[in-house]
C-alpha cells in the first residue's frame, strides 16, 4: 500500500513536469496591453455604476420629497 502511494505521488509529480514544459507565457507586451485593457473596463463599469448611483439617488430624493 505505501509502495503504491509513492509510486501514485512519483507519477503525479512526472505529470506536472510535463505539463509545466507545455506553458507558452505571454509576451511582455501583450501582458501591458492586457493589463491596460482590463483596467479601463474596470474604470469604465465603476463610472458607469456611480452614474446610475446618482440618478437612484436624485429619483429618491424626488419621491421622497
């Protein structure tokens, strides 16, 4: 049973060898282009959801008024 185990364990560890061989990474570029992409989005959906903040607050206001 233990003989088993760090066979299992050996076979594991020779997989994820194998398979870290196969990683292409991205260019540092594509990186910065990406990164700058995602961040305008971001800047984006939070403009865009404080806008629709205000107009819930200024139809609160309304109503509440």
């Amino acid at each position: 049973m233990e003989n088993k185990f760090l066979q299992d364990i050996t076979t594991y560890f020779k997989g994820i060898k194998a398979e870290w061989g196969k990683i292409t990474w991205p260019e540092k570029n594509q990186v910065v282009v990406e990164t700058i992409f995602v961040l305008a989005i971001v800047i984006a959906f939070t403009i865009f959801v404080y806008v629709i903040d205000l107009i819930f607050k200024f139809g609160l206001d309304l109503i509440v008024k």
